[in-house]
C-alpha cells in the first residue's frame, strides 16, 4: 500500500511537469490504474458488504452517494456498525 500511495505521489508531482499533451495523457492513465490499484487495496483490506461494493464500486468517485453530497469512499461512515 505504501508503494501505491508513493507512486500516486509521484505521479502527481510530476504531472504539472509535463511538456506535451501525450506525457499528461499518460500520466493520467498511470494515475487512474493507480488508483484502482488501492481502491482494490481497500476493498481487499476493509471486505466492504456487496452493498456497499454496489454503491461505491466502480469509478464513481464524482458521484454523490449520500445526502450531503459527498461522495461515498470506502471505508466511509456507511461502514459504522459493520464488523468483520
């Protein structure tokens, strides 16, 4: 986990970096399979119910999955409760 948040660090800092237009594309890739990469991490770790898997699953961090309007992360306050 460690290493996955270190290169989504990294890609991060060296994004603004980017001189063309192909450089940013991939590293927006590498950011985005990186990130699936932990959310599949966490959803390993924390064992989230089939529930809680269909409304936070998928990409969907840009959606509101609640009623303040946030999205729905794993690991969210969904999870109270729930012990494995």
């Amino acid at each position: 986990m460690v290493g996955l948040v270190e290169t989504m660090l990294k890609l991060h800092k060296d994004l603004p970096k980017a001189k063309t237009p192909h450089e940013q594309e991939s590293l927006q890739r590498q950011i985005s399979a990186t990130d699936t990469q932990i959310d599949q991490f966490v959803y390993d770790s924390c064992g989230p119910t089939a529930n809680e898997v269909g409304i936070n699953g998928g990409d969907q961090h840009d959606k509101p999955s609640n009623a303040s309007g946030t999205a729905g992360s794993p690991g969210s306050s969904k999870r109270q409760g729930h012990q494995r």
